[in-house]
C-alpha cells in the first residue's frame, strides 16, 4: 500500500526542488510569505512554553516541527473557507488571519479567545478527539447546497483515525460529495502510541478507498508540497469533485502537552537529529540560500517583528481579568442541567475550602 500511495515531495531536504511542474509557481514572494509564517509561528509556540512553564498560561499544547503542516495548508484556503482546527493548530489558525492576542486569551481560559476575527469561520478548537470531522462534513454539505464555491479544511492527527467520528465524517462527506479537505497530521504518535499499534494499514491515505475518494500522502514538512497538494484539493472542492483524505507525514519535536513527557515513550535522539535534516523551516532556508534570495539583514528584520508583535499580545492578554471558572458551568447548555449543577456546587465547596 506504501507504493500504491507514494510520499509527494515538491522541495527536499536539501532545498532542491524535486517536482518542476511546480518551479514556475514558487516564487520569491511566495517563498518569502511563507517563510515570515514559519518564523511567527515557531517563535509564537516558543513563547507560549516558556509563558506555561512560568505560569501565565494553561496547560499548552506545542506544535514545533509542525508548521509546515498548519502554514502551507491555511495559505491555500480562500477567504470564505472554514477551518475547523484541532487543540493543536494554532499555527493555521493565526495564518488563517486569527490574531495572536486571542490565541494566547484561549490558552489563558478566556471565552474570547474561542471568538473568530471578523468575516473569518474559525470554528473553536475541538479537544475531544475526531468530533470535528463529522461537524465539517456538515458545514460542507451547508456550503453545497446553499450553492457557494466555499470549502472546508478540518485538521486531525493518526490516533482521531481509531475513533468512530473519523468513519463518520468521512462517511458522510463522501455519501454526499461534500466540499470538505480532511487534513492529517501523521506525527506518527497518539500521545505514548505509536502508529504501528494503532492500525494494521502501513498508511493512512489509504483509508481512503473505503469511501471511494481520493487519498494522498505528502511531506508533511515540505511547505510547498503542503500548499500545492491542499490548493488542489481544496480547488477540487469547489468545482463540485467532493472531499479528498491528505495525509501530511510529519514530526513534532517536543510533547504532547506542557504536562507530558515525551522522553519515556520516544527516542528523543531521533527528533535530535530531525532536527538537522527534515527541519520545515531550515528546508525553506537551504532551497533561499540555493536561489539566491537568503537575506539575513531581512530574516533578522522579521524575527525582531515578530517578537515585538509576540511581546505586545502577550501585554494585551494579561490585561484581561482571569477567566470565571464558573463559564465552564453555565454555558454549556441554556439551563444546565442537574449534573453540571452538581459539578458546579462541587467545584464552589471545594474553592470556599481553599480560601480558608
């Protein structure tokens, strides 16, 4: 099946461009927008690890290694598409046009940071795993019927493949031609399992053929092979051809979350060395430096934009107020229920017990 469904590579780890068909389209504009992308969303989830680890956020979840995945996919999207991102995307949200001030409100606990920029439909992050397939399929079908040339992408990583709603929403999408790119990021691990423990297919393109649509892998940390490969689906989307299943075969380097430890699961040498060699972002240096086009007074211009840019939401999201742990209770439903009524007055005794 790996041979029935090759990896697709437009820039290789050397920096040379290994699908001429697309040399003509990457050009120096191009190669420097997505590289400004790479930088502001490697140095914004830098931030937000070293924000957690001195407590002025959540619990985070790091996407290093990953932004190829998130920044080639979000650059193909047109302005009326949806993104419906997992806990994990933030890196396409913000290239999407999601600012930063709101992604660092969502990792403070604040009701603000789940609400989309203006025009934008950005759906909130979605925690519990795959149950945002199923709703995309849905905006899709929307989309259809009411006879736009919108689409959507919704993003999921290997272990969503083990659950039900990925069937689902697969299932549906296909059933009725829905305009909808299911995106995958293969990191290769569901938190401590490894992909070999989770399915019997050596990929997850292949899952494709069960619903009778096209499946694809890519390299995932190949910014151009990304862009390429989701504007042409997303363009078959639009044109009415239905969805298409993009596996993005990727590496994050770090943990799952803030609170994991990914040393007792994972060689760590192993991201060590990916480091060096499949690294998304020192790929788009090599292939600059190859044309010609590498400025380093320009990357260093970037860099101290983006860190002003970082510094200044940073600022704006600890004006805010913390968040009222009570609006986890009281906006779920529009009267709640006597369960999380329950929870409610449980979590209320517990914080009188500890003002005391």
């Amino acid at each position: 099946m790996e041979l029935d469904f090759p990896m697709v590579q437009v820039l290789n780890e050397e920096g040379a461009i290994v699908q001429p068909a697309y040399r003509e389209q990457i050009t120096k504009e191009l190669t420097m927008s997505m590289y400004r992308h790479l930088i502001r969303t490697r140095m914004v989830d830098r931030k937000c690890v070293s924000l957690q680890r001195q407590g002025r956020i959540g619990t985070y979840v790091p996407y290093e290694g990953q932004e190829a995945c998130q920044v080639g996919s979000a650059l193909a999207l047109n302005d009326g598409d949806w993104m419906f991102p997992t806990y994990r995307d933030h890196g396409a949200m913000m290239t999407f046009g999601r600012s930063l001030t709101q992604t660092l409100l969502y990792w403070k606990g604040r009701t603000e940071g789940c609400v989309p920029p203006e025009g934008k439909k950005i759906v909130p992050p979605s925690v519990p795993i795959a149950t945002q397939l199923p709703h995309a399929a849905g905006a899709a079908c929307a989309e259809k019927w009411k006879g736009t040339k919108n689409a959507v992408i919704v993003y999921f990583g290997d272990g969503a493949t083990s659950e039900g709603d990925f069937h689902e929403g697969l299932n549906f999408a296909s059933v009725f031609h829905a305009p909808v790119v299911f995106f995958n990021q293969n990191n290769q691990y569901a938190i401590s399992v490894p992909m070999t423990r989770q399915m019997k297919t050596k990929t997850i393109a292949q899952k494709a053929l069960a619903y009778d649509i096209p499946g694809l892998r890519i390299d995932g940390n190949d910014v151009f092979a990304v862009y390429f490969k989701t504007t042409e689906a997303l363009e078959r989307a639009r044109n009415g051809e239905g969805p298409t299943l993009i596996e993005a075969v990727t590496w994050r380097y770090g943990a799952h979350t803030t609170s994991d430890d990914p040393s007792r699961y994972r060689d760590q040498e192993e991201s060590k060395k990916r480091r060096e060699t499949t690294d998304p972002i020192k790929r788009v240096e090599r292939f600059m430096q190859r044309e010609g086009w590498w400025d380093e007074e320009w990357v260093n211009q970037v860099q101290g934009e983006v860190n002003a840019e970082i510094e200044q939401a940073v600022a704006e999201m600890e004006r805010y107020p913390k968040a009222n742990m009570s609006d986890m209770f009281d906006f779920v439903f529009a009267q709640p229920t006597w369960t999380i009524a329950e929870q409610k007055e449980a979590y209320l005794q517990w914080k009188r017990g500890m003002e005391r």
